[in-house]
C-alpha cells in the first residue's frame, strides 16, 4: 500500500469493505474455475498442489522475505499456517472436482459460520441470533438445492465429506489464529482461501505486530517493542509483512505436500497453455485476494468479519455458473438471499458491540 500523511486514508481505505470482499471472491473464484478446468490434466490434488508451488515463487519474488529479520518463533508460526493452509486448499480442490463449486464453497461454509457464532461476544439480541441463521440456513438451503442426495455414491458423497473437512479445517484455522493473534493482545482475521491471518507478521519478538482493529494505536507493536523493519532498520509495511508471512507458509506447504502432490503434476507443465493457466489459478486464488483482504480484514472483527464472507457463496455461484455454466438451483437462489440478509444484519454498527 502507498505511503500517505498521518491521518489520511488511502484510496483503498476509502473503498467499503463489501466492495473489497467482491473483488476478492471474484479473484478467488475465478481462480477455483480455471483449476476445474486442469482436473481433466492431472488430479485435483496435484492441481492443488501446483497452485501452492507457484503461489510460493510468485510470492516470494514479490515479498522477498529473505530481506526481513526473523526468529525462530516467527518462522514456526508461518510454517504451520502454511500446512494448515496447505491441506485446506487441497481438500477444497477434491471437493470441487466432485461438486459444483457454488454447492461446495456453501457446504464448506459450516466451518466459519460456527466460528462467527461462538466468537460473537456482544449480548445475546435478535439480530445476534438471526444472522448466523440466516447465514446458516442459506448454506443449508443452496446445498439441498445443488447436491443430488439421492445419488451420493456417484460422486456428491466425496464431494461432501471433502467440502466439510475443508471447512472444519477453515474454522480450525480461524480459531488457531485467533489464538496466537490474542498472545500479542490484538484480534486476528482470517482470509478464506489464501488463509492469510492479518497480525501474524514478523517480529523481532516473534510476536504478531501490527493493530488491525481500526482505531490505529500500534498495539501489537507495544507487545513486540518496536516496528518490523527490514535488515538495515528501513521500515516495512504491513502488506509486505504479512505477503512475506504468507510467502512461507506456501514454501513450507509446497515442500510438505509434495509427497500427494507431485506424483501427478507432470502433466501440468507439458505445454506453455497449460503452465499459463496454473500460474493464473495461483495468482487470482492466493495473491490478489490476499492484497485485498488485507485492507479490508483490518477494519472487521473475526465475527462480523466471517458473516461477511457469506458473500462468497453467492459469488462462487456466479463465477460457477459464467465459467463453467454450472447453472443454480432455485434452492441455491433462495439461499443466496438468505445469506445476504444475513450479511446486511453482520455489518451494522452495533454487530462489533
């Protein structure tokens, strides 16, 4: 992000934070639709994999992290995010290689609506509880709408169970760091997909750094005693931070799926077409949501944070059905308008009370 004066917001500040969400979900979703497209190629877990190799190198090359000081704390932390991240992207590829990807994002969205329920501590209201049960009803409702459950053994089964263990894996994530985010005495989010943990950057302290509640008082940088800055004492930005983070977490799952990924990858590298649509599924899925998020998470506690990514089941949808002309289900329709119900109720003001 730009540099500007104290007090005065970037243009990306200015943008409201749906806004920023869309354009991340387009990104991401667009992403899934061409890496469906490479199942006929190579396996989805090798197209899984392939996505994490080239998000490494790309960010890597953009964060270059081999610049910033780390501990051995720091690197622990990024390397775990990054198995746990790992492993959830590779879930939702089988997942989406057996059902349609508006049905599996919904199915996976059991994970985060649990942990925006139990993360909510502002007093019981009915606004409180209508949320997460529209949020939850219309994940419920595009599911019974979009899987054949009269058919399970034909694939939808997989498809199911891969969908689920993908969320439990996401809510799994949101919780861990939020954990380690709360040591530093500052609330974390957690972007879907990348999986990115706004907070979790490097520190001299190993601690996270950075205070991405909005009110702009540095109280991760209190906890750690000082600003992340690069070798030479140059300060550096939060974004490269958590990019370089991130850029880890991809190296370390890269390297650590490699057994399950790289048996059925070579196909994935016979031609110049094939390479160039691998390295826009890492791009569109793990690097540009993950610039946007990173302005948009800041501003959101986890709560209301994850009810606002109910949008992305919507727009899973749309990308599903304009890419791969996977066409909705009337049941799918109505969820998607439970579903922003609920995301018009978890981003009034008094949902962060």
């Amino acid at each position: 992000m730009r540099t500007v004066p104290d007090g005065a917001p970037s243009f990306a500040d200015r943008v409201p934070a749906p806004a920023l969400f869309l354009g991340a979900g387009v990104s991401m979703y667009y992403g899934a639709a061409l890496a469906v497209g490479l199942f006929a190629t190579a396996s989805a877990v090798s197209v899984g994999w392939a996505r994490l190799v080239v998000a490494a190198v790309v960010l890597v090359a953009l964060a270059r992290p081999w610049q910033l000081t780390w501990t051995r704390r720091s690197l622990g932390v990024a390397a775990l995010f990054g198995i746990l991240l790992g492993g959830m992207n590779l879930l939702f590829y089988v997942a989406i290689d057996h059902l349609p990807l508006g049905a599996a994002v919904a199915i996976e969205f059991t994970g985060p609506v649990a942990v925006a329920v139990a993360s909510d501590r502002s007093p019981w209201s009915a606004q409180r509880l209508l949320a997460p049960l529209l949020a939850a009803g219309g994940v419920a409702v595009i599911s019974l709408g979009e899987v054949d459950w009269a058919h399970l053994g034909s694939g939808s089964a997989v498809g199911v169970l891969f969908a689920l263990a993908a969320g439990a894996a996401w809510a799994g994530y949101m919780v861990v760091g939020r954990r380690i985010a709360a040591r530093a005495g500052e609330v974390a989010s957690v972007e879907p997909d990348t999986g990115a943990v706004v907070g979790l950057d490097v520190a001299d302290g190993g601690a996270p750094v950075g205070d991405h509640t909005g009110d702009g008082d540095h109280a991760g940088d209190r906890e750690t005693g000082g600003e992340v800055r690069a070798r030479g004492g140059r300060p550096v930005g939060a974004l490269r931070r958590g990019m370089a983070s991130l850029a880890l977490g991809m190296v370390t799952a890269a390297v650590g799926y490699a057994v399950v990924g790289l048996p059925d990858a070579a196909p994935l590298v016979t031609d110049a077409h094939t390479v160039a649509l691998v390295l826009g599924v890492a791009v569109l899925s793990s690097v540009v949501p993950y610039a946007l998020d990173q302005v948009a998470m800041k501003r959101l506690s986890t709560s209301v944070f994850a009810l606002l990514n109910a949008l992305l089941p919507a727009t899973a949808t749309l990308v599903g059905f304009l890419s791969l002309r996977q066409l909705p289900s009337v049941g799918e329709l109505l969820g998607v308008v439970a579903i922003s119900a609920a995301v018009a109720l978890a981003t009034r003001p008094h949902a962060d009370a």
